[in-house]
C-alpha cells in the first residue's frame, strides 16, 4: 500500500498531466515520474500510468468527438494504424537502439520548437479539405503507424508529434489535430494497455485512484482547447517539448554530470 499522502500526491500531478496531455500532449512526461517518485518499481510504474492515461484519453476523445472537433474519418485510419504500430514498437524495442533515438530528438526537438515559435501562424487555419480524401487517407495511416510505433517503443511526446505531423503534414488547425491525436494516441495507448493487462502489473488500488483524477484533468483540458484554440495550444506545446528536451538530454548526458 502507498501512504494516503503520496496517494494524494500522484492524484493531483495525473490530474495535471491529464489536462496537458489533452491539449498539448505529453502528459507522461508529468505522471510517469509521479508513479516513480512514489516508490513503484519502472515495470509497475508503466503499467499504472498505461491504466490511468489510457483511461483519460477516452473521456478527452470523447469530448472532442462531441463537439465536432475532429476529422473522425482521418483520426480513424490514423487510430487504427497507431494501434498496429504501437504494437510492432513493443515488441520490437529491444531490437532498437533507444539511445540513438533519443539523441535524434535531443537535436530535432530545439528546431521544432523554434519553428513553432517563429511561425506564428502555425496551425491557426484548417486547410485540410486541399489535400485529397484518398492521399488524406494514405497520410493518416502513415502517421498512425509511425507514431504508434514511437509510443511502443520509446512514449512520451505521442500526442505532441501527433498534433505536429496533422498540422504540418495535413495542414489541420492545432484544434482539430489535438483531437486528431486524441483518437490515435487512444487506440496506441490500447494496445500498450492490453500486454499490461495481461502481465499483471497494475497496481489496481493506486492506478483506479490516478485514473479518475486524469479523467477530470483531460476533460477540463479538453475543453480549454475547444474554447481557446490555437492561441491556448500553442504555448501548451512550447512547454512539452522543452520539458521533452530535458528529459531526453539528461537520459543521454545524465550520467556523465
């Protein structure tokens, strides 16, 4: 059992990851550590924090698919390909060297935040009726399975590549890709879910609690992003991919300080 205040602790960092991820993404990079941070081993932890994402994600896409503010279609093929490729990046990990990954990042991160911050514009209007429906569909499921793939494989910053590769690669509006991402990072979260399910790491009595409070964090997120938009989005993404770098950095160069 965890103390009643590291519980309490954990609630509010995943209600807090919870409402960034829905708008932003990177939301794991907020709650994984808080599962850490109050004692679980790296195998329980990720469970857990599969458990409780997962959980929000479907009440985030919920809201977004309420209020019409999602391509359904795009998001579904894109949904289906992030599940097959979540499951390829799982079981191919060991396969892949991690650390070179991550020292691609740690160089791509820096210039994607700038452009962010240059292009003003970026992702302020939805231009996604001037690409094809068939080539929409062949882009969707690209970005599904290597999306999928990089959730299996490595995690945190899914949703925030998402919403970058729907708005630069579809020309969608940051609101419409943030529910874009919803939909796929749901189904990649699924299939991660499953072979925890199954392997019994989830610490049901700490992730049922965290779970409810991501609930309430990515639904009141969801919302903000539906009513503010772009203008709201943005900055949002700023701050995930500096806290995305930092991370990164210091699994690369952690260990020499």
């Amino acid at each position: 059992m965890v103390a009643t205040h590291l519980l309490a602790i954990l609630c509010f960092l995943t209600f807090l990851a919870g409402f960034i991820d829905s708008i932003a993404g990177g939301g794991g990079l907020i709650s994984l550590p808080a599962y850490l941070f109050i004692g679980l081993p790296i195998h329980n932890a990720m469970a857990c924090n599969k458990f409780s994402a997962g959980i929000g994600t479907t009440f985030s896409t919920f809201r977004f698919f309420k209020n019409k503010v999602l391509d359904w279609k795009v998001a579904l093929v894109s949904a289906i390909s992030s599940f097959t490729g979540s499951s390829m990046g799982t079981n191919l990990a060991l396969l892949i060297d991690e650390k070179l990954l991550n020292k691609i990042f740690v160089c791509v991160l820096p210039v994607v935040a700038v452009f962010i911050l240059l292009k003003r514009d970026f992702g302020d209007e939805n231009n996604s009726d001037s690409i094809p429906k068939v080539k929409a569909y062949i882009l969707a499921f690209v970005i599904g399975i290597i999306i999928g793939f990089y959730d299996g494989l490595i995690g945190p910053g899914t949703g925030t590549f998402s919403i970058i590769a729907y708005c630069l690669i579809m020309k969608y509006d940051l609101r419409t890709a943030s529910g874009n991402a919803k939909m796929l990072n749901f189904a990649s979260n699924c299939a991660s879910l499953i072979a925890f399910i199954y392997s019994g790491k989830i610490l049901y009595s700490i992730a049922i609690p965290a779970a409810i409070s991501g609930i309430a964090g990515n639904y009141m997120g969801a919302g903000f992003a539906i009513k503010k938009g772009a203008k709201f989005i943005r900055p949002m993404m700023i701050v995930v991919i500096v806290l995305l770098f930092a991370k990164m950095f210091l699994d690369i160069f952690g260990k020499m300080f």
